[in-house]
C-alpha cells in the first residue's frame, strides 16, 4: 500500500510540474505583456545611482523628494564636475552611475570620447533651444548657466569696478580683492580658465595659446585670492574678504537671500562664459529603461519649468522657460554669451590644467 501511494504521489507531482511550466511557457500575447508589466513595476521599485555636480542649495533634496513623487528612487551622488568626469571615465569598466546630469558640454563632450555614455533621445529633446543638444544624442540641456562677473557694490564703487577677467589680471588695484579660483576640478573653475585662455588662441603658441595668454592667466591667480578651506565664494564676497568673482546665474537667488548681499553685474566686452547643464545615460547601467522613464520625466517642461520656479533657473527647454522667475530674468537680461570655441576647449582643457597645476600653482 505505501508503494502505491509513492507511485500516485510521483505521478501528482509531476502532473502540477507540467501544469506550472504550461502556465509559464504560454505563448500568448497577454502573457508576455503581463510579463512585461510586471518586470517594469519591479524595476521602477530599483535605485537608480544619479551622479551630479549640480545638487547644491537644496536641488539635490528637492530632486530626490519629487522623483520619489513620480516612483522613482535615486540616491544623489555629488562632487565637482572634472571629479565627477574622471571618477565616471575611471569606472566605466565596472560603472557604479545610472543617470549623470548637471556638467556642461565640455565634461559631456569628454565623457562620450571615453564611451561612457549610452545614447538617448528623450521625448522632450525637440522642446530644448537649438544647438544645444548632442546631435548624437548623447546628451541633452537641462539649465542654461551664465557664470557672471560681479562686485559687491559695499566694498567696490561702480566706478572703481573691472571691465573684465582682464583687468583682473593686469591691473595692480585690483590684486588681493579678487576671487581666482585654484580648484580646477571644478567645472567653474575650468570654465573662468577657458574664457580667459580662448581670448589668446594661438596655432602657433604652447598648448595653442600665446604666450600672452600664459602670462596673463599666471599673474590672475598670483594677483587673486584663494578661497580657504571652510569657506565658499559667496562668504568671502559677503564679508568683503573678496568682492569682486564670479557668480553662477543659477546660485544667486539662494545666495542673495542667504548672505544678504545684492551683488552687481559687470558684462564684459568679451562676453560672459554660458554653459548649459545637460543629462545622459551612464554605458553599463543595469537599468537603461527606466534610467530613460527618470530623463524623460526630470527634462520635461513641468519639471523643469517648477524647478526654474523653485531654484531662480533659466532652464533650456522652451515650453518651461514661462515659470523663470522676474529675478532670473533680470539676471540674463544683459548677458551676452562669449564666443568660445568649445571642440578647441575640450581638446586642450586637461593640458592646459596641467600645465597650470605644475607650473603656475
């Protein structure tokens, strides 16, 4: 008797085995949505790794809050822009990044020569401003950045003020009270040296820069003043330490509200560097699809236009650029973009960093 129910006990098992795999292996259309369906609710639940260098003054957490708000997890990684570039070209083997948003072009540009982005056309790409996306689609523009030239009209007369980045460098009245940036991992850093080095593009000079412009770019940081550690550009502004540097368009509302400070704008001949803060696709992320539900979601003109709103930001997609605040209006009202040849930028910049690094600093 125990043999037979062993045998019958065999046989019902079997008998459910192949019912569970006939259930599994039906090859219908709903099942495979189902399917589908269900794998995509699972990996909307998964972290997606974003790295920035754009997460300061509360974007950082106000992204995270409303992401979560849509069903996306992130987890915010920041650093400065030339960290952020080398650490994700030194992982690009084992990458650790789903979503990179907030470098400028160069760092972009530099990113896809190394292979570390996936290309993607988000479903607002066509709303951006022209010329400002990869044509390749390897990334897209977020926030337009003016990095603005300014005084702090309590320490500095307006008749007293620079006409430029220029005067900074060869004028001895302004030596000791001025902001010059030594921390050339950052992107603001890198773009303040493009602006000055471009105005002396040389085929024939070192590094393709005349040997004026070496001259000039030394003796700004000999004649500036460094940003200690513990503090930031806009306490040493504040406090009169250094009023006179650059200000990031897209910082200044917190700023002013925060340090009480109304600064004033100087708009150089030359132009003011304009950089735009674009999103990509991390080559290697295990989660490419819903990495681009997260870009598709963060570049549309709702969530940009709320975060122009909340952040005083001049946002490059079109359809968002009506929540800009008055402030930020104001802001680039004056501003004229300075030409800079950003290919011959992006070729040199990391020499040119070197060069500074090892010789100058």
């Amino acid at each position: 008797m125990g043999k037979k129910w062993k045998h019958v006990s065999l046989l019902f098992v079997l008998f459910l085995a192949l019912i569970l795999t006939a259930c599994g292996n039906g090859g219908t259309a709903s099942t495979t949505e189902e399917t589908e369906n269900i794998s995509e609710a699972t990996n909307k639940d998964e972290k997606l790794v974003v790295y920035t260098n754009s997460n300061s003054d509360g974007r950082g957490e106000w992204l995270v809050e409303e992401a979560e708000k849509a069903g996306f997890n992130i987890e915010i990684v920041g650093a400065g822009g030339g960290d952020l570039t080398n650490r994700l070209i030194s992982e690009k083997a084992k990458p650790v990044a789903d979503v990179v948003f907030g470098l400028n072009h160069m760092f972009f540009e530099q990113l896809q020569s190394e292979d570390v982005l996936l290309p993607y056309e988000p479903a607002w790409a066509g709303e951006v401003e022209e010329g400002i996306n990869d044509p390749d689609n390897y990334y897209h523009g977020l926030v337009k950045q003016a990095l603005i030239l300014s005084y702090n009209p309590e320490f500095v007369k307006e008749e007293d003020a620079p006409e430029g980045y220029l005067d900074l460098a060869n004028k001895e009245e302004f030596a000791g009270i001025y902001q010059a940036r030594d921390d050339l991992g950052a992107a603001t850093s890198k773009v303040i040296v493009a602006g000055i080095l471009s105005q002396f593009q040389d085929s024939n000079g070192e590094l393709g820069i005349s040997a004026e412009g070496w001259e000039t770019i030394e003796r700004y940081f000999e004649n500036g003043v460094q940003i200690p550690e513990g503090e930031d550009y806009s306490t040493m502004f504040a406090s009169g330490k250094a009023p006179i540097g650059t200000m990031i368009s897209g910082e200044l509302g917190a700023k002013t509200e925060q340090y009480g400070t109304e600064p004033a704008f100087i708009h150089p001949e030359a132009g003011t560097p304009l950089v735009v803060e674009s999103v990509g696709i991390v080559n290697g992320t295990e989660q490419e699809k819903l990495a681009q539900e997260f870009i598709d979601w963060f570049g549309s003109a709702d969530v940009q236009g709320a975060f122009a709103a909340e952040f005083n930001a001049m946002p490059a997609n079109t359809k968002a650029q009506g929540q800009v605040t008055e402030f930020q209006k104001e802001v680039f009202a004056d501003v004229k973009a300075q030409e800079i040849d950003w290919a011959f930028v992006t070729e040199n910049i990391d020499s040119w960093v070197e060069k500074l690094e090892l010789e100058i600093f």
